[in-house]
C-alpha cells in the first residue's frame, strides 16, 4: 500500500533519524525543509510545539523521531527493519530506544542548551559536568552490550541503531566519546552504510 508521506525536518537534525529510516525502507516521501517553520502556525498543525521533525502521514500528523522511524517500519514490515509486535526483538527495540532518551540524549540536549544555544542569560554553566556525568553512565552501559556485537539487536542493522546511533554521534561531536572505543566503533559502522544521513564532522 502506498503512502503519502510529507517530512518536515532540516540537515542533519534529529530530523535525519528519520531520512535514514525512509531511505533504507524505500518509501516515498516529501522533504519540507523546515528550519524557518519552527515557531510557526503552520507547523503547529503538525506539532503541538512547532518543532521538528515532525510528519503529515496520509494527512494524519505525527511527531517524535523515534515514533516516527517506528511507525515508518511498520508501513513497510516485508524490509524487516524491526521486530514483529509482540516479539523479544520489538521489545529488545523499546528498551533501547527509551533508555537512549531517558538516560542519554537528555543530558546532551540540556548541555547543547547551557552551552550556547540559550541566551546567555538563561546559561547555568554549573550543569554542565554534572550532566556529562550522567551521559556517561548510560554511554557505558551501550559501550559493554556493543563489546560482543556489531548492532543492538541480534547483531544485525535495524532501526534501533539509527535511532540510538543519532545520539552516540551527537556525544561524539561533543567530544564524550574518548572512554568508549566500543560506541566509536558502532558510528563507524554506521557511517559506512551507504544510506547514513549522520553528520560526520
């Protein structure tokens, strides 16, 4: 069955999460590069918060990365990018998934904020570390489970990877990643895959 699909993301967002998904599943899909949106109407038909990425799926909207790249597998279940519901592997997929949010990205986002993209004004430079610390905690844990595979779920390249790899390369470009050798080798990995939409800077 085809879908209709209208993307509303930028670059190499949180948005790219999603790109990457499509790509690998083959599905069509419309790119509305929507940087300028944010904050709009427009966009909060979409989003409750005008935030990207967000998508307009058979006219229906939806929005969070990791919701989106799931619901994409699902409309193409014949590419086996995600366990079956009610399956160890869809289950093995929430687990890392959530534990990236809520032990991992957090702390980055809060950090991206305290270290710039705030006014000054609003900067708390005292987080910082505290937050880094953190991250680490859970880095660690992916660090250890990557020691004895390739990829998080039954060794093989799924959606899990693209979205926990988005935020394992985020670290990376934020300079976290020195003590893990096993995660710089995961985005290593995942930058070799010719349909990667990570920033690789």
């Amino acid at each position: 069955m085809k879908h209709e699909i209208i993307l509303y993301g930028h670059g190499t967002t949180r948005s790219a999460r999603c790109e990457w998904t499509l790509r690998e599943l083959g599905l069509d899909y419309q790119m509305v590069d929507a940087i300028d949106l944010v904050g709009s109407e427009r966009l909060r038909a979409i989003h409750p918060q005008s935030k990207i990425p967000a998508a307009a799926i058979d006219g229906h909207p939806l929005f969070e990365s990791a919701a989106l790249c799931t619901y994409f597998c699902d409309l193409a279940p014949e590419k086996d990018m995600i366990g079956k519901p009610g399956t160890r592997e869809r289950a093995l997929h929430d687990q890392w998934s959530y534990f990236m949010y809520t032990e991992m990205e957090g702390w980055l986002w809060s950090n991206f904020k305290h270290m710039g993209f705030y006014p000054e004004e609003k900067r708390v430079p005292a987080v910082v570390e505290h937050n880094f610390a953190e991250f680490r905690g859970a880095a660690k844990v992916f660090d250890e489970v990557l020691a004895g595979t390739p990829f998080l779920i039954g060794g093989n390249f799924s959606v899990t990877d693209i979205i926990v790899g988005w935020t394992v390369n985020w670290a990376r470009r934020m300079d976290q990643l020195e003590d893990f050798p096993n995660l710089r080798s995961y985005i290593d990995r995942l930058f070799a895959r010719e349909l990667c939409t990570f920033n690789k800077e």
